[in-house]
C-alpha cells in the first residue's frame, strides 16, 4: 500500500510539473507573439520599433524612504499615546492584600 501511494503522488507531482512548464510555455509564446506583433506593426506603419524599457532609479527608492521619514509616521509613539484612566479611578472594587 505505501508503494502505491508513494507512486501516485510521484505521478501527481510529475503532471504538476508538466502543467506549469506547459504555463510557462504559454506565457512566453503570448509574450514573444505580442512583441513581434508590435514589431511588425510598427515596421507597417513606418515607425522605429522601440524595446521595452523599464527605468528604474535605485537612488528613488532611498528618496522616498528618507522623505516619508521626514514627514513623520501616521503612528503616534507607544510613550505619547494617552492611557485611558489610571487605576486609582476603578470605584466599584476594593484593595485588599493578596492571600498566599
């Protein structure tokens, strides 16, 4: 019994397998199929095929980090937060000196 079910699940794996390269096969075959049609429909209409471009600006990052610090947190501290009411405002109980 622990062959057989030790066997399923290699087999189940395997499809699992399958099916994501077959996804991921997919997603590149959509993807190279959008680029070449936007390559030639650029060529179609005369204009100059650009390349996907994806700017990114690693020195922004730390701009906006050190900026949202200057600007102060939406969260007050845990010290400036007002307490509710003190113990010596509980009315309706009465000290008494704990029993050992």
């Amino acid at each position: 019994m622990p062959a057989l079910m030790n066997l399923i699940l290699r087999v189940v794996l395997v499809v699992a397998g399958f099916v994501f390269a077959a996804s991921l096969a997919m997603a590149f075959v959509l993807l190279l199929a959008g680029w070449t049609l936007r390559a030639g429909w650029a060529k179609l209409t005369g204009k100059a095929v650009t390349p996907f471009i994806v700017r990114i600006d690693p020195r922004r990052g730390f701009e906006q980090m050190y900026r949202g610090a200057a600007q102060g947190s939406r969260t007050p501290r845990a010290d400036s937060v007002q307490r509710g009411r003190e113990i010596a405002d509980v009315t309706d109980v009465e000290p008494r000196m704990p029993q050992r």
